[in-house]
C-alpha cells in the first residue's frame, strides 16, 4: 500500500517527482526493496504454497 502510494505521488508531482528536488522517488525505490530482502516475493510465494498444500513447486 506504502508503495502504491508513493507511486501515486511521484504521479501527482508529474516530472518533478523524478527529479532529487521531491523525496517520493527514494521512497519509492526503499519500498520496492521489500520485495527482495530477507527473501524474494517469489520465494515467499513458493514456501507458503508448499506449507499450505504440502506440495513443493521449486527445487533447491
Ligand atoms: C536492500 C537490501 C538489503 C539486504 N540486506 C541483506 C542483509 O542484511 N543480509 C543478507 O544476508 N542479505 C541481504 N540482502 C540480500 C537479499 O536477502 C537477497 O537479495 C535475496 O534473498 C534474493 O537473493 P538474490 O539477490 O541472490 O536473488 P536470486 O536468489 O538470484 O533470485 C533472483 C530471482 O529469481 C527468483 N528465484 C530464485 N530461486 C528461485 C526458485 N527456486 N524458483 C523460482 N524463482 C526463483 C527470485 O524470486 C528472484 O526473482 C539484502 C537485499 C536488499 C535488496
């Protein structure tokens, strides 16, 4: 949500919200780390997939 938000700012702000004059787009691009550390989204998806239904969709 944090990040649809910043993402609709960075919208708003037009140009401006691209440039290092606004704090939306660094914003934007720590929350979009979420998705990545201490495991990927991806990943996350697959383990709780497998914990749910017992069957395993990757390898490694
Ligand atoms: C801001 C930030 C801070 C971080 N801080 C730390 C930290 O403090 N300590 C630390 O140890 N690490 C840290 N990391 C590293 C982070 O934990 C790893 O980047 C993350 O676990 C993903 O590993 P990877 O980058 O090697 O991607 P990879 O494992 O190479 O994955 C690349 C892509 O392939 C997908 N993928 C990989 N394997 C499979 C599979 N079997 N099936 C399907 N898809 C797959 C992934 O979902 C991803 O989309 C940090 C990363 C970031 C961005």
């Amino acid at each position: 949500m944090a990040l649809e938000v910043a993402r609709s700012m960075r919208s708003v702000l037009g140009a401006n919200g691209i440039s290092l004059e606004h704090p939306v787009f660094r914003h934007m691009v720590n929350l979009e780390s979420v998705f990545t550390y201490e495991g990927t989204h991806e990943i996350h998806t697959l383990v709780v997939g497998n914990d749910i239904t017992g069957l395993s969709a990757y390898t490694g």
